[in-house]
C-alpha cells in the first residue's frame, strides 16, 4: 500500500540536507560537492519512512541496511575523490550558463532539483519499509541484485582510482579489469542496485514503485550519466575514441578488437 503521509516526511530530511550543502556550496563555490550528498538523500528518506511507519517488519530492516551500506560507500567514495579538486567541469558548465546569480540559481536548478528526483526514485524504500509481511523469493533475489550491484560499482572506482593515482597513466584509457567490458562499469552497478531495491519493493506488493528504476535507468543512461560524461569526451582525450569503438557504454560484453584494427589497416 502506497503511504502518502510517509512518503511526504521523506522531503524535510532532504530538504534540510539539501540546504545545508548548498549553503556549504556557495562558501566553497563548488556545487559539485552534492554529488557527496545524493545518495544520503536516500538515507534520510529511509530513515525518515522507518519512523513515520509504525507497523514494520523484517523486509523494513533489510531495506535499511541495504540502503546504509549503498548510500554510505557511495558517499564516502565520491567525498574522498573529489576532496581538494576544483568544481567538476560539468557543474562549472551549468554555472557558466546561468550566469548572473548562479549562487542562487544553484539552489533549484542544482540541490533542489536532485533533492526532488531523489525523493522521487525512493518509492522502492518507501514501499519495503512499509510492508511488515514475511520476507520472501523476490527479496532475496533483490537483496542479492543489489550486494551485486554495490560490490560491482565499488571494483569499478577501486580500480580506476589505482590506474588515476599512477603518474604512467595520465592522458590513457583505463581498459583492464570491469572496464575492459564496459566503458561504465559503475554506473552499470547502480543500475543493478536500484532494480535490486525495485525487486524488494515487488515482494511488497509495491509494483506501482516501478517508476524509480525506469526513472534512474534514463538518468544513467541518457542524462546525468553516460550520455553527459561522453558529450565531448573524445575531444578532450582523444585515447577515448578507439575506446569507444571496441568497448560497451553501459552493459558489459565482449570487446570489439577487430574493429580498432579494421580501422588501422
């Protein structure tokens, strides 16, 4: 059963997070750092569902681990990556666009409306949290598409963050390891998180919360994700253009190498 009450108490958490980063932001001029927030977006949205509903059971435990070790490592990954760096080159193109008065705009445009769509894609939590009927198949099926997808994304920034700290490296393509499958390895993993978190919801009976993982899939894939990072990538390093031809953007599979000899032959 859908609780709009719930639901609603989920926006003063991300709603006080959100202003809270943002006023950080303006002192730091770097909205990038939101990005070490979005995922705590959902934390206090399951926080916040677990104490507005008082019939609860196990599946409400399950989500909530799930969701602290996911929204945490991501957290504490991106805040550790991005510590002492300039804004991120896609936040400082929104700022050069909105120009006069971005530190304004930025409230809205950047931490308000991630705030919105994280309350949005919570439908999943929600959904779980509410449900104090006996765990079944599809919650663990779920539970076990996302520790899949947490432990696949987390591989992914390991090993891309021990090729960037090597100084041999700078100017070439990671393509070992998870990368050599997939040029978004993981973003793959979070797609498979939130279907995850999605199949938890089902066992609820939540079926109406499949908006989140359609929503977030489109997100990854044609928005804040792969299509906004590859834009322009093949200009700013040209290395990434043979890349791109032998390797999947998104869901892992073989490499093409026939392609890359086609091509210099």
């Amino acid at each position: 059963m859908f609780d709009l009450n719930a639901w609603i108490t989920a926006l003063l958490p991300i709603g006080v997070l959100a202003l809270v980063t943002w006023s950080v932001s303006v002192v730091k001029r770097d909205a990038s750092i939101v990005d070490s927030v979005w995922s705590l977006f959902f934390l206090g949205s399951a926080v916040a569902y677990s104490i507005a509903i008082s019939d609860t059971g196990s599946r409400a435990v399950l989500m909530l681990v799930l969701v602290m070790l996911w929204a945490s490592r991501l957290s504490l990954y991106i805040t550790w990556r991005n510590w002492g760096e300039a804004e991120d080159h896609r936040y400082r193109a929104i700022r050069a666009r909105n120009e006069p008065y971005f530190t304004l705009k930025s409230l809205y445009l950047v931490f308000g409306l991630q705030g919105l769509l994280a309350w949005i894609i919570s439908l999943p939590l929600l959904a779980g949290i509410a449900s104090p009927q006996p765990l079944n198949l599809f919650d663990y099926a779920g539970a076990g598409l996302v520790l899949f997808g947490l432990t696949f994304e987390s591989m992914a920034d390991i090993q891309l963050s021990r090729f960037k700290s090597r100084a041999i490296n700078r100017g070439r393509v990671l393509d070992t390891g998870l990368w050599r499958y997939s040029r978004h390895p993981n973003y793959f993993g979070e797609f498979c998180v939130w279907w995850g978190f999605y199949l938890i919801a089902l066992a609820a009976g939540g079926w109406w919360a499949v908006a989140s993982p359609l929503l977030m899939s489109f997100l990854l894939l044609k928005v804040s994700g792969v299509t906004l990072l590859e834009q322009d990538i093949s200009e700013r390093r040209p290395a990434y253009r043979d890349y791109m031809l032998r390797t999947n953007a998104f869901f892992p599979g073989s490499r093409r190498e026939h392609v890359t000899e086609e091509l210099h032959t």
